[in-house]
C-alpha cells in the first residue's frame, strides 16, 4: 500500500497541500480539469517552481477571474454532487467541508445550517480542498500520516474581526491532533489545512516504516524566519519485513483494576470500539495482596496514547496508566466485496507468501444479512466464502 507521510515542520495549508502533491508527481492540469467539472467559475492552477533556503519546491496559486463565493454548506454539497467527481474525492471533499462548518458552528454558537462561510467559500479554498483529493487519488495514496503541528500565537485579521493564533475554527480542527508551541506570530496551519488532516490522515507522529518513492514541496505564500515555509510530502510503499510482513508501529496503553463492577466493563468496552483503536482485551490477573483483578489492554495508533490514557481515568477505577511505543507485523490486507444472493458483503483477504490468502469474512454485514433474511449466520459465512473464493478464481480480486 502506497503512503503519504506529511512533514509539517512549518505547518500546513491548502495551496501548500496541491503543490507538495504537484511537486511529488501529480498532474496539474488533469485537477484543474477535475475541479472545473463543477459548476462554478472556471480556475486556473498557476504553478511555478521557487527555491525557499535552497530548497526547490512549487508554488501552485488558484487563479479565478472573479471574487465568486459559496456561503452555504448545502450548496458547496450541491457543486460536489454535480462535479465530475470519483465517490472517494466526492465524499473526502464533503467530510473536509463538513468538519469546517462544524468547526465554525463551535465558534459562533449557531447550528450547522446557519453557518455562512467567508474564506472558505472562496474559489480558491474549493479548489484546494477537491485538488488535494484529486491528487491523492491520482497518485494512488492509500494512507496519510502526518507529523505533528506547530501551533504559532499572535493576531490575524478575520471576516469577523482581529482573532488570536491559530484561528479559532482551526483550533476546534486540532482536536484529537498532536501540536507543539512555536514562539512565532505567523498562522502556520489554516483551517483548510487542518481539515484535511483530519479527513485524510489515519496518524501523527514518526515517519512510519515506508520505502519513499517520491518526495515532494509545497510552497507556502509567507516567509518564516530561520525555517523555511514549505510543507514537505514524502511518498512510498509500506516497508514490509522478511516473510513480506508489514512492519509498523502502535502504542499499548495498559491498567489494572480489582474494584470495578463488572457492567462497566461493558460500557468501556463500547467507548474504546468507538475511539477506533486498533485492539483491546481484558485479562483475569492475581494481584499482589491476593485479590482477582483485570488487566486492560488497549493497542492503537501512534499519538493516541494521552486520548486513550484519560478514556481509562475517566471510565474505570483505576488511579493511573501505563503506555508504550512498541512494534508489530502485519500481513498485508485488503477489504473485498463480494455479491451473494442476500447482497453484498465485505471480506478481509490476507495475503501470505507463497501460501493461500486468508479469508474473513466481515462478522457486522454477515449478521445484518442473517437477521434481515432469518437465515442462520453460519450459511451466511459459507456463502461468502464460496463467492469470495470464486471471486479470487476469476482473477477479479
């Protein structure tokens, strides 16, 4: 699988996003046309090639013929549905628009739906956050992972106002992503950056174990002092080890209890399934003055360990944690989807070296498939199988 690593050592933005993405590889002039299939007034992606402190990176500028502008959310939804869009850009693009307005509907204390967009509603940002899209998809990325932020102070001039660094809508965007503080008044991360983070990226922290293939850097439109402003783009395949297992890392967040009742352990078991860590079990300990205890153990994804260690304060009896960086292999896999006679149904395919993949069937569709037709989940299951391998014998998986 493919990987984008973002490298915001001097923040991230839209139009630093489209020309990290143009200068590792992606085609200009096939998002230009991507983004003129909605229906607003014709762009022009603008791209030229600057040095910034010796580094060459691309400089790509939204350039439109008029001061058009989207207020409203549903209608930004409208120009995306009409677009001549894939569903995976359409919908990426819907989330990165929606995560905007929900963040601005934070700030302002309205609704959703009463959410007026000024800088985001401009051409230029609808062009950098469907081009951004588009240029993922076009250079095959199946994950993002990113660097953590840096989180600049100071004053900036706004639609509504002079606001405090960062922007108050791009700080609701930062939640749940890892930032540092840099003595510096100067936005670093726009909240057309943030978003798309937040829609894009499945981690922060270290570049993952990865092969890069390409590298790319996008420009910003300010200098900084002493760093130069570029937002550097490193892509390449997942490392795999001998065996052609998939390296990576995770972090283990564990505590034990002995005074918990044993309902809530059920309650905790739903709010870590909805945290989208990657695994969690509860083990029967003997603890040191004799008394039966539960070791809980979660695993997740790097930068969650601080989210995951308050979850457990909050929600079991324990007085504290303890977490770690560590490492695991993975065999590669991919989800499939296979047609039966009940319709259609995921399956998690592994692939081992020079053996048969595994296949599993995905429990949640084969049980909605069994309660809506009252068939029992193990005919289920076998049919799946059966499709799935049949699928795979056709050389369509």
């Amino acid at each position: 699988m493919k990987i984008a690593y973002f490298d915001c050592f001097s923040g991230i933005s839209g139009d630093m996003t489209l020309g990290a993405l143009v200068d590792a590889g992606a085609d200009a002039s096939r998002l230009e046309a991507g983004i003129n299939s909605l229906a607003i007034e014709p762009v022009r992606l603008e791209s030229r090639t600057r040095v910034v402190s010796g580094i060459k990176s691309t400089d790509v500028t939204v350039v439109c013929s008029s001061s058009f502008r989207v207020r409203d959310l549903a209608v930004i939804e409208q120009l995306l549905w009409g677009g001549n869009l894939s569903s995976w850009v359409r919908d990426k693009s819907l989330a990165a628009f929606r995560r905007l307005a929900e963040a601005e509907a934070r700030v302002h204390g309205v609704p959703v739906e009463q959410v007026h967009f000024h800088e985001v509603g401009a051409l230029d940002t609808i062009a950098d956050i469907v081009g951004s899209f588009l240029a993922l998809e076009q250079l095959g990325i199946g994950t993002v992972v990113a660097s953590p932020l840096p989180w600049s102070r100071g004053l900036t001039p706004m639609a509504h106002g002079v606001y405090p660094l960062p922007a108050p809508a791009t700080v609701e965007l930062l939640r749940g992503i890892p930032c540092y503080g840099v003595d510096e008044e100067l936005e670093l991360v726009t909240p057309t950056g943030a978003a798309i983070l937040q829609v894009m990226a499945s981690d922060f922290g270290p570049l993952p174990p990865v092969t890069p293939q390409a590298v790319g850097y996008g420009a910003g439109k300010r200098e900084r002092r002493g760093v130069p402003n570029l937002l550097r783009v490193v892509i390449g395949e997942e490392t795999r080890t001998a065996g052609g297992l998939i390296g990576e890392r995770v972090e283990v967040v564990e505590a034990q209890v002995d005074d918990m009742l044993p309902e809530h352990f059920s309650f905790l078991a739903e709010k870590l399934a909805s945290c989208g860590v990657l695994d969690f079990y509860f083990t029967p300990v003997y603890m040191k003055k004799g008394r039966p205890g539960t070791l809980i153990t979660v695993m997740a994804p790097t930068g969650s360990a601080s989210q995951l260690a308050a979850l457990l304060l909050a929600h079991t009896s324990t007085l504290g944690v303890r977490y770690w960086l560590t490492e695991r292999s993975v065999l590669p896999r991919e989800t499939l989807t296979v047609e039966t006679r009940w319709g259609p149904v995921r399956v998690k395919k592994a692939c081992l070296p020079d053996r048969p993949p595994k296949l599993a069937p995905e429990y949640e569709d084969c049980r909605s498939v069994a309660l809506a037709h009252g068939v029992p989940l193990d005919v289920v299951y076998r049919e799946v199988l059966r499709q799935a391998l049949a699928t795979m014998e056709r050389g369509q998986a």
